[in-house]
C-alpha cells in the first residue's frame, strides 16, 4: 500500500532513512515522503513521522493543478469529513491554505463536518510538489484504545451525529449513545439507524451502576454548544463522575477533549495515557485514557 508521511523536521535525512524499516522510499521533499509499505499497521513504529497518510495522489503546486486533481480523483465517500492543508516552509503554492481547504470540501463528494469528521483528507505542500493523503480514522483508533472487544458495549455521552459509534459499529462492537440535543440524536438516527440512542443529561445518565464495557468520547467545547450545566468545568466534572459510575471496574473511558482538564479527570479516574494531536494552528486535539 502506498503511503504519505509526513516528518519531523529535526534532521533532513533521517526521517527518511527510518522509514525503510517499514518499506521502500518512491519520493521525498522536505519534511514528506512517500512510500509503498507492505504492512501499514507496522508505521506505527516510527519515531520520527508526525503523521502516516494513505496515499491518494500528487500535482504542482498551483491552485488550478490541485482543483485538476481533486477534479480527476472523483473522490465520493458517505461518511462525514475535513480538509487540511500543510504547508512546508520553502513551498511554492500559489494560494491559501483557507481556498485550498474549500477546494477539498467542494470537489469531494460527501458530507462536510469540521466538528465530527471520520475522514479527512489532507493537502501536504513542499517545495514543487503537492500530494493529498487520507488520515487514519480518529474515531476508529480511539474505539481501538478503549479495548473493547465485539460484541461488547461501548457508550459517548456526547455522541453526537454518531460519528464514533459508526466507526465502532464496523468492527463489531454494540454501541449505546445519548446527547442533550434533539437535533444531533435526529442525525444519529439518520446515520446509525436502528442503533441505541438517548436524550440525555450525560451528568445523569440514566444507566445502571457498572454496566457499560467502555466509554469513547469527544467533549463538548465552545460557546455554540448546548450544554446542560452551568459552566463547562461542571459540565466536564459531572459527566466524569458519570462515566465512572456507569463503567465496569477494571475497563477504560478514553476521552477528547480541546484543553487540558487533567486535573479534572484525576478525580475520578487514574490517568493511563495523555496524547496530543495537533489539528490546525488553533486546535490541539487531548486525547485521555481514563481508567
């Protein structure tokens, strides 16, 4: 499988030189690579790779040369997704990376959702080239920290349209969701129909005590969301408390958030893992593993 990878700046070779331990280097410009990997589970490895793409194709770095191939990939997906770009220093892309993000959401056939997504694809731009990848699936790789297993049940308070239960509901794991917005469990509806799905206060969840297998979810952030709380700290505290009662002993919440509210999870819960994923200059996605 070919893959993009995007790499550290540290060292101008040996990002690159690493990546032949999980195959062969077809091409390289500053900072991106492309290879094609016989096991792309084995890029997970690397040390000196920011973030591994599935490789979807390459053009000059011109407006009308990325829209061309946009254009000429007739990308169609059903499945809500993002648009990113990256520029490297020293690229010669001839607009901004606001135009290039529209070109991609336009010229992709499919749902658009900046707050939800579970593809996105991504414009990595350096020095003559410009090469579009997709990303790995956020919400499957969180279902997959949370080690639930198929045929067990995992749970998001703030499930949203649905965007992390569909990813677990691929693999064989039963799936229960709830949200305080009428309008976003109608989409869930649409998305996962016939799934468990709840209105609900996510600091009174109306579950029994130790019920649920794991807990995977994305918190809400911002002042345009609907909450049932006074303040979001009440908010992230009560529902904490909340998933805590309702999870097995012995089993994991994993949980986004976009600030840091450690302290706030350490009351409730022993913080396992902590990890950080850099969406764009403004966002920094934290992601908990809680048990």
């Amino acid at each position: 499988m070919k893959l993009l990878f995007e790499l550290s700046g540290e060292h101008p070779d040996l990002p690159v030189s690493e990546l032949e331990c999980v195959g062969r280097v077809l091409d390289r410009r500053a900072q991106v690579a492309v290879a094609e990997c016989p096991d792309p589970e084995a890029a997970r490895r690397l040390a000196l790779t920011h973030v591994v793409m599935e490789y979807l194709g390459e053009c000059e770095p011109t407006r009308e040369a990325f829209a061309g191939l946009l254009r000429d990939l007739a990308i169609t997906t059903d499945k809500p997704f993002a648009g990113r770009v990256k520029t490297i220093q020293g690229s010669r892309m001839d607009a901004a990376h606001l135009e290039l993000e529209r070109l991609i959401g336009t010229l992709i056939a499919g749902p658009v959702s900046l707050r939800e997504p579970i593809e996105e694809y991504r414009a990595v731009i350096s020095e003559d080239r410009c090469y579009l990848g997709m990303m790995p699936r956020m919400g499957r790789a969180l279902v997959n920290i949370s080690l639930v297993r198929p045929g067990e049940v995992v749970f998001d308070p703030f499930c949203g349209t649905g965007g992390i239960l569909l990813e677990a509901q691929e693999i064989g794991v039963r799936t229960l969701g709830s949200d305080f917005d009428p309008a976003m469990v109608a989409g869930y509806r649409q998305n996962l129909p016939g799934s468990d799905v709840m209105i609900a206060d996510a600091t009174a969840v109306p579950v029994c005590d130790g019920a649920l297998d794991a807990v995977v979810t994305d918190l809400p952030y911002g002042q345009s969301v609907r909450i049932h709380a006074e303040s979001m700290d009440r908010l992230y505290d009560g529902s904490l408390a909340e998933i805590r009662r309702i999870l097995r002993p012995g089993r994991r919440a994993v949980v986004v958030t976009h600030r840091d509210i450690t302290t706030i999870a350490a009351r409730h819960f022993t913080v396992q893992q902590e990890h950080e994923q850099r969406v764009h200059k403004s966002l920094t996605r934290r992601i908990l593993v809680l048990s």
